[in-house]
C-alpha cells in the first residue's frame, strides 16, 4: 500500500490562480481526503439532516436538530461544506433576508454511504463478539 504524507485539515488556497477561499486537501490519499473533509463530528450529520428531510434547511433548523452545536461552529461547517461543493447556500432577498442549505449533487452522492452506514450499524450494533 502506497504511503502518503498528510495532515488532517484544510489548508486555504495560497496559489495566484485559486480563488480566495477555496480549500484544498493536504494529502494525495483520497481516504484521507474523505476524512478531512467528512470525517468530523458535524459535517455528516448535517448531510444526513439534508438527505432524511428532503427539503431545504435554514441555520435555526439545523441549531434545534443537532443539538448541542453551538452557533459558531454550525456557521463554520456549513461554509466548510458550501466551499467544499457539498451543499448549496441559497439566499433568497426578503425582509429579512431568507438562507436556505440543500445538498450539492456531490452532496447527494455521500447518502447512499451515509444508508451503508447506517445499515451496517443496524447489523452490527447487538453483535457482542467474544473476546479472543
């Protein structure tokens, strides 16, 4: 197996020809790559809240459904998220201005992993293997 030298995060684009804003990943190890950019404690669950709903969400939606995230911090996945082409922030001029989050077709690609998991935790979570 190929070894790959990486670091578990996001580092901003600093070249001249990337946009401001855009992350990159740290490694060239597409699991890695899987990890830093799902495998934390909030970002799967705010696909998952998106993929079970199927509608739209807005910011004090996601707040009441993954308690106990603060504010900050579901503010900081979820533009992870937007500028990672998961999700899609869609403003909508009102007053007051209207924010509505929807999975990317990206996005929608990570729920049939998400239903894997989920199955597999079904399968496995009363299985008590004896210890060796």
């Amino acid at each position: 197996m190929k070894a790959y030298k990486s670091k578990l995060k996001l580092d901003k684009a600093s070249n001249p020809g990337e946009s401001v804003g855009k992350t990159v990943p740290t490694t060239n190890c597409p699991y890695e790559q899987a990890i830093q950019l799902v495998g934390n404690r909030w970002s799967l669950q705010i696909v998952k809240e998106l993929h079970l709903r199927k509608q739209p969400l807005r910011f004090n939606e996601f707040m009441r459904a993954l308690k106990p995230i603060s504010s900050k911090t579901l503010s900081a996945k979820l533009k992870e998220l937007t500028t990672c082409g998961v999700i899609n922030k869609e403003v909508i001029a009102e007053t007051p201005v209207l924010i509505k989050y929807s999975l990317t077709p990206k996005g929608q690609e990570l729920t049939p992993i998400l239903d894997g998991m989920a199955q597999w935790t079904i399968k496995w979570r009363n299985n008590k293997q004896k210890s060796v």
